[in-house]
C-alpha cells in the first residue's frame, strides 16, 4: 500500500531537520520512530526556520487547500505521498457578538474545532502523527486516551491501514468507545483514569509490538495541535489577538500554539506582542492551575480527578512544565471553572450563537467571563476561545434538563 503511493519525494515539502529536548537540549534525529528525551522529557520537533523564512512566503498560503497540510513546510511529514488525511484544519473563526456582549467584551471569537473530521481538535493531532508514524514504518500503534483522542486517532489509522490499540476509562463518553471500534480499533476499557490506561499501554508496547502513541511520549501529535495557532493568525490577516484561551487537560494545545507562535516570530510573520496564553481547566482536575498559583515549574499528580469534562481529566499531564512555560512566556494566566459554570456557559452559548461547544470549550467562555470581571481583559481586547469539540459527542450532558414539549397533536400558540 505504501510503496503504492509513493511519489517522488519534494525535497522542500518539510524543513524538518530533528527533534530537540526543551529541558536538556540533547539533539535527536527524527528519521526513526521515536518517543521520549533520555532525561524524560517530552521532544519536539524542529525546524530550519531560517531557509523556511526564504522559500515559503506566507503569500504562498493563499493558493492553498483549506486543511491543516497547508503549512506543510512547517510539518514534520517528508514525503506528501505519506499524509494520511480526512480534510483536517481551517475550521471557522466565528465572531459571538451575543455571547461577547452579555460578558462585557467586544471583541469575543471561537475557533470552532467542532467541525474537525470526528467532531474535536483531536483529528488535527491523530492527521499529522499518524501520517508521521506510518511515514517511519510503524506497523502497529497503542495509546491511552480520555475519549476523543481515541475516537481521532482509529479513523486516521483506519484511514493508514495501520492497527491500533485504544484504552480508555470506563466512563468516557458512550460515542468515544463507539467511534473508536467503529473505526476497527481494538477497544479496551479501564477502572480508572487516563494515567492508569497510559500504564497499561506502557506494558504492552514494551514487548515491541507497537509504537506508544501516548500525548507527548509521541512527538509529532504537538506539530498537528500547533496548527491552530497558525490558522489563527492567518483568518485575523496576520494581526495577533490578544489571548487565546485554551482548555487544557494533557495541555497539548496550548504547547502547540505556544511552539507556532515562536515559529511564526522566526518566519517574520508574528510582529509585535504574542498572544496572551490562557489555560482553563474544571475544578475537578486542576493540576496546570495549582502549579500556577504556587509559581512553580511543574505539575503535580491530581488525587480524585472529576468532572463532567471528560477531556479535561488528565491527573498528571506529562508536558505540564512545557504548559507552564507558555504561560509564563506570554503573560498568560490559568485558572479552574466549576461544572455548574462550564455547563451553563454551554447552554448559553447554543442559545445565544447557536453554536453547541463541548463541555471543555464550553469553559473557555465560563473563563473568559471570570477574566474580564476580574478586570484581566479589558472590554476591548479580542479573546479567541478554542472550542476543542462538539458538543454532538456530549448528548447526555444536556438531553435530562432540557424542555421538550409533548407528545402533543398540536402547537401551542407562542405568546
Ligand atoms: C474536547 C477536548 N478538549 C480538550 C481536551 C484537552 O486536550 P489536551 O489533553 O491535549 O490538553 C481534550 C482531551 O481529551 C478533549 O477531548
Ligand atoms: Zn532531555
């Protein structure tokens, strides 16, 4: 199947040239199937921005597709032969007039990721690092996931023909298990939380029988993430917000879009202040937001992770010190929402923009509210709220409390 494919390969399709250590600076190359830094730490991938700066103007974006491979340059898949795609990225940067007035801020945006082949943010992720994995010869992959990640990656290995072995808690959302054995994946369930799945799947690729695509251990998931970033620029016409708020459990995101932020500064097309990095979590499962406010440098375990955020609870995520940094770096901030507030910010989102988010977008805007109470964004400031998902995966978390009229033969007038 892949020698099929294959075509000549575009020396200039990637300007990958390795993977660097962010604690240690140890240099790795990145021609070989690889996952963590020997000092533990996550990798990341690297670039040669400076020839990247010369041969690819952001003038050219305009002629492309509207997916993610758009900024192929900047991606770490060498050959296009190799992209395994379902028409991932571009998804719409919508103004919420309604939602921003009612919270007193003018200038209010979602990136509405919901629109992402299997409905979240994830499919940006499972595009580039499946594509990446096979690329390398990988002939089998595993993973620990919250839900969606599980639901992303077994389409776009699907979409490989490569096997993949899911775990997931017991109590992930319904349609994750779904979608993930739909898609051909093996699907096992845990008593426990993503951390005891990422311990399963650990003692089942030690054998050697699969590549350990757990966030972070794998390199290559951040570079599909950081691509938000870049969308984000280009639809404001390369004039940076002023925050961007993300939703963090493992904290990928917004260590992509930190990492694309500082690419986009050394392409010459980020001028001026960056974006102000923002982390919610629920107050549920808040390690990011604890480490913050203690002005440390790492992140602890969370005892007792819950919240009906289901992407949301990642008890220890592995590049909380990467997270940390980004906000540190912006003048970002972190901080935690109740259930009760995320999912009424869910409803009134839907109601106000007809937009129905995910529980873990839906506390982007719960947070973006709190910040401009508390006076950390002024009315004026244009705040993009990445809404990760849709909230069409969700259908339990509003299908109890929401009145539904009838069974009736006839409408009863509106007065
Ligand atoms: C809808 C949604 N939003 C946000 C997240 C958090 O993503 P990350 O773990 O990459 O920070 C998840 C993770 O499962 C998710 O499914
Ligand atoms: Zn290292």
């Amino acid at each position: 199947m892949r020698g099929a494919r294959k075509g000549p390969v575009d020396r200039m399709y990637s300007f990958l040239t390795g993977l660097s250590c962010p604690r240690c600076g140890q240099w790795v190359p990145a021609d070989h199937l690889t996952n963590l830094c020997g000092c533990g730490s996550p990798l990341l991938a690297a670039y040669d921005l400076e020839a990247a700066a010369r041969e690819f103007p952001r003038a050219a974006l305009a002629r492309r597709a509207p997916t993610l491979w758009r900024y192929h340059e900047v991606l770490p898949v060498r050959d296009p032969a190799h992209v395994v795609t379902l028409g991932e990225g571009m998804t719409p940067l919508l103004p919420l007039p309604r939602a921003g007035a009612a919270i007193g801020l003018q200038d209010l945006w979602l990136k509405d990721e919901g629109l992402n082949p299997t409905g979240t943010f994830k499919a940006r992720g499972a595009a580039v690092g499946v594509s990446r994995a096979w690329e390398l010869g990988a002939r089998a992959l595993a993973m620990p996931t919250a839900g969606n990640a599980g639901g992303a990656w077994a389409a776009y290995a699907a979409r490989a023909g490569l096997p993949l072995d899911v775990v997931m808690p017991a109590d992930a959302p319904a349609v994750n298990m779904r979608e993930a054995a739909v898609c051909g994946a093996r699907t096992h369930l845990v008593r426990g939380l993503i951390s005891d799945a990422g311990a399963m799947v650990g003692r089942f690729v030690a054998g050697g029988v699969a590549f350990d695509c757990s966030t972070l251990k794998e390199p290559y998931r951040v570079e599909g993430k950081k691509t938000m970033g870049y969308e984000i620029l280009e639809q404001f016409g390369w004039e940076p917000p002023s925050a961007i708020i993300y939703p963090a459990g493992g904290g990928v995101g917004v260590i992509g879009v930190w990492k694309a932020l500082g690419e986009m500064r050394s392409l010459g097309w980020l001028r001026g202040p960056a974006p102000r990095l923002v982390v919610v979590q629920a107050e549920g499962c808040r390690p990011i937001v604890e480490a913050w406010r203690a002005g440390v440098d790492d992140v602890d375990f969370w005892q007792g992770a819950a919240t009906a955020a289901a992407g949301l609870r990642v008890p220890r995520p592995l590049g909380g010190a990467l997270t940390l940094r980004a906000l540190r770096e912006t003048g970002g901030t972190a901080l935690a929402v109740s259930d009760a507030e995320l999912l009424a910010a869910m409803r009134h989102l839907a109601e106000a923009e007809g937009i129905w988010a995910c529980p873990e977008g839906a506390a982007g805007l719960a947070a973006a509210e709190r910040l401009r109470a508390e006076g950390f964004f002024t009315a004026a400031d244009r705040v993009v709220v990445l809404n990760t998902g849709c909230g069409l995966k969700y259908p339990d978390l509003v299908a109890a409390e929401l009145p539904l009229l009838g069974p009736t033969d006839d409408l009863p007038v509106r007065r």
